[in-house]
C-alpha cells in the first residue's frame, strides 16, 4: 500500500510505502484529452517518504529518478 498510515487497506497488506504528499511531488496529468499539464512541488519534504511513482522507478530497476523520468518523457514525447 502507499498509504500514509495504517488504514484499512494499509493494515491488510504486507508492505506499507508512505507516499509523499501532492505538494512535496513532481506529477504530470491529462485532465482532458490532449491537454496536458504539470505539477511541481510547492513545499520542501515534511517527512522522509518517496512518492509512489519513484518507488515504482526504483522497484522496476530504473536508475533515474521521477522528476528526471517526467523530464524525459516530455521531451521526447509532449514537446516534440
């Protein structure tokens, strides 16, 4: 689970991943088909968490972190 706490959900699985908030995380979104948009962090890391997509990158064996993993697919992808 990438719950903060120990929720229902969380108190039912083996691994909790605390997720960081949206406003200490890079993201990216499609709100409506082709228009996208990115979400940058407003405020500095409350707490030692990773949000959940870098510790996605860093399950698969990816070497890159998720802002460097953004960057890249925009720019070989949405600002071509």
């Amino acid at each position: 689970s990438f719950a903060d706490r120990a929720d229902e959900t969380a108190s039912l699985c083996n691994y909790v991943a605390p997720d960081s908030h949206f406003l200490e995380s890079w993201n990216d979104a499609e709100p409506k088909v082709g228009f996208y948009t990115l979400g940058q962090p407003t405020i500095q890391k409350i707490f030692d968490t990773r949000q959940a997509q870098e510790s996605l990158l860093k399950w698969s064996g990816a070497s890159s972190d998720y802002y460097s993993f953004v960057k890249s697919t925009w720019t070989s992808s949405i600002l071509n």
